[in-house]
C-alpha cells in the first residue's frame, strides 16, 4: 500500500469501530465511545484529558499538542455522539454495522460525525510525530454532548479554557461549501387554559376546550407572514415551526390546557425581539378571539442569536484555499439553517466555520453514510489549513462576526 492508501485504510477502520458502538444521544452512555477513543490515543502515544461539567461528568475528550512557542490557539471540533438509530426496520444495513459497500461507510453516525472523529485524531497523531507545528497550540475537541442540543462538551470546554482561541473549525460534514454562519434560534413553550369539564355532559353552553383554542393558535402563528429578508447569506429567511404539543387527559374530559414548543429561527431582519413581539402579539389575539377563565402564557426556554463571519477573514480563506488545493474544485462561502455549536461560539466572541467534512447521504435518517473517497482531501484540507495557521500571525480582516443582535438570552438556555 502506499502511504495514503495505508492513512484511508487507518481512518477508515477505527471510523467503523466508533460507528459499532451505539453513542445515542441521552440514550446510550457515552463511557464506551470515550473508552475506545481514549484507548486508541495512549496507543498513539497522544495525551490526552477529559473534560468535565459542573456535575463532574466526562462530556468531552481534549487532546492538546504544544509547540511551546507563542502563536495561536487552534481548535478542531467534532462530535462522538449521534443522533438516534430511530427505526431500524427502515435501514437496507444494521444500523450500527459500520459496513462498507460501494465506498460507501454506513451507520448512524458514520458521517455525523465519526468519521471526523477519526480524521481529527490521525491528524492529530501525525502532525504530533511530524513536529509540523510552528508556534502556539493545537487542541482536538471530542464532544459527546452535541446531539441533545446541550453542546455540554463545548461549554466545558470554553468555561474552563485558560487561553483566548484564535479560531475553531467544527468537522460537520460536507464539503461542497465551508459554513461560515448559521441561523439563531428562540423557542417557547405556549400554553393555552380552558374549563375541565365532563365531555359528555349536557351542559354545553360555554365550552372552554384547551387544545381547540390552541389549534387556532398554532393556525395563527403558522400563517403570519414573516419579514423579507435582505441579507442574501440568509436568504431561505426566518422561520416558525411548532414542534411539540401536549393536552387532554382522555376521552371523557374536556383539557384545561395545552401546551406547545415553538421554534423561531432567527435571521438578521427577524431577532429574537421580533419573535417575543409576535408571540405576544398572537396571545393578545387568541386571548380575544377565544376568551377563557385564564389567560395564555409563554415562558421562553433558550436563544442563540444569529452569525455570520467575514468572508474575508484571515482563517476562512486559508481554509478555502486548502479546500480547493485538495478537492481541485471551487468551495463557496455559505451560511446554514440550522444553528449549532458555531452560533454558541460566537456569542463568545469565537469565531468558528461550523461545516466542512466528509460527503454524505441521508444526515439523521435511515442510512447514513458517507462516502469513502471524500475521507483523504477532507484530511488533507485541515492538515494544510493547521500548518498555515501556525506558521502565520494571522489577523483579522474586517469583522469577524457580524451580529445585530445585542441582547443575549443565554441564561434562560
């Protein structure tokens, strides 16, 4: 073999070791995935930590590689936590089976994100032997908190870092462009109250049913029309979505409540006070359209806000340009809908790219996976942007990140 074949193959096989073990968010204990991660660093001869939460509890794994001479604080992020098997009747292969058909490596998790797991850790393993690293540090983030949205293993990571990051890049997978930003989000639970009451009684005079006077509700804040967005990164514009709905307690009883999630994606021309705006205006409707003993509620439960980076950034180009060296193809610039880690970055004043990886089929769906030959110039592509970033003091061009939102609801997340 030659000595890229041999890389494949390496990264390859411990990508299907990690994919073999079941890594479910809330469902599975993330001890076993750590154990094998942890393994295969001492027998690289990597050191290694854990990183802890408040409670104490192991959410992510941190390898750190030191030049010992002042530079830059690199970080390369990726998850070892999947989102659920969901039904496994539905998959063509057992959903943890890691196997490999027509270069193709499938398995929950396989592309979202394993395979950067095992791509980050032979990097780091190789620049490590190699002593390729210039000046300041070089750190690999593992986290096994990112599926549930808690992003555990990030926030560890930052409440205890002791040194300023210069930036972060997130191994999400696809590579037919570099995400420089992402939407925000604002969500609230709404509740809406009515009369418990026998569903077969007589007297019907005054019904106040919860849920119907929550279904006109979800109606009505299903076709507001939201603002035109004027920002082209953001172009697919904000959204509303309600995503869960609770009420009623059988056949026989009227509900006195119900109670709803609603998700709000955040744009620049839709912030999270325009989102607070329309809630309470939708209550204020719904409460004089169907009025009931008791008033609806909201509570809001979490918001991020919006970002985007400067696609002049110094770090953004670098990796743009490794990326088109490695694909020999052109990478756009693009901003994404969903929010993650990146847009809790930002809030931080991190600036971080939250997807370039592997390419990939059926994301969270029956038959993920990945495909084989997109593994070595999405390896290629880091190595390249980590030795550029460490030779050079690289500065900021311009913004790094632009957000309009100044209030930041982090406390309520």
């Amino acid at each position: 073999m030659s000595t890229d074949e041999t890389l494949l193959d390496e990264i390859v096989r411990f990508t299907q070791k990690l994919v073999r073990i079941p890594s479910q968010t809330s469902l599975d204990s993330l001890d076993p995935i750590f154990h094998v991660i942890s393994e295969w660093l001492v027998t690289n001869h990597l050191s290694w930590e854990f990183v802890r939460d408040d409670s104490g509890h192991s959410v992510a794994i941190l390898v750190t590689v030191d030049s010992g001479k002042a530079g830059p604080t690199i970080v390369l992020n990726a998850c070892a936590d999947t989102a659920p098997i969901g039904r496994a009747n539905a998959w063509s292969v057992p959903p943890l089976s890691g196997v490999v058909e027509d270069g193709k490596l499938y398995g929950r998790g396989a592309a979202d994100s394993k395979v950067a797991v095992s791509i980050f850790c032979h990097l780091v393993r190789d620049l490590y032997r190699s002593g390729s690293l210039d000046r300041g540090r070089w750190q690999v983030l593992l986290d096994g908190d990112e599926h549930s949205g808690n992003f555990g293993g990030v926030k560890a990571f930052i409440a205890r870092q002791p040194t300023p990051m210069s930036f972060v890049a997130i191994g999400y997978p696809g590579n037919d462009a570099i995400v420089i930003g992402a939407r925000g989000f604002y969500r609230v639970k709404v509740c809406t109250f009515g009369k418990e009451a026998h569903s077969g009684s007589s007297d019907q005079t005054n019904p106040q049913n919860a849920i119907i006077k929550m279904m006109r509700l979800i109606d009505h804040l299903s076709t507001r029309p939201l603002p035109v967005e004027l920002d082209n990164d953001f172009s697919f514009g904000p959204r509303v979505n309600v995503t869960e709905i609770e009420g009623g307690s059988g056949f026989s009883q009227i509900p006195g409540q119900c109670e709803v999630k609603v998700d709000f994606r955040l744009t620049p021309e839709f912030n999270e006070d325009h989102a607070r705006q329309l809630i309470l205006e939708s209550l204020s409707w719904i409460d004089a359209e169907f009025p009931t003993e008791r008033p609806s509620s909201y509570e809001e439960t979490a918001t991020w806000p919006w970002y985007k980076l400067d696609r002049e950034e110094v770090h953004v180009q670098t990796l743009r340009d490794c990326a088109e060296k490695n694909f020999r193809k052109s990478v756009e610039l693009r901003v994404c809908g969903p929010s993650n880690i990146g847009n809790f970055l930002a809030t931080h004043g991190i600036q971080a790219t939250c997807g370039f990886g592997v390419t990939y089929e059926n994301l969270h769906a029956a038959n993920e996976c990945l495909e084989i030959n997109s593994i070595l110039p999405v390896y290629k592509t880091y190595r390249c942007a980590v030795r550029k970033w460490s030779r050079s003091e690289l500065r900021r061009v311009g913004s790094p990140l632009h957000n309009r939102i100044q209030r930041l609801s982090l406390s309520r997340e």
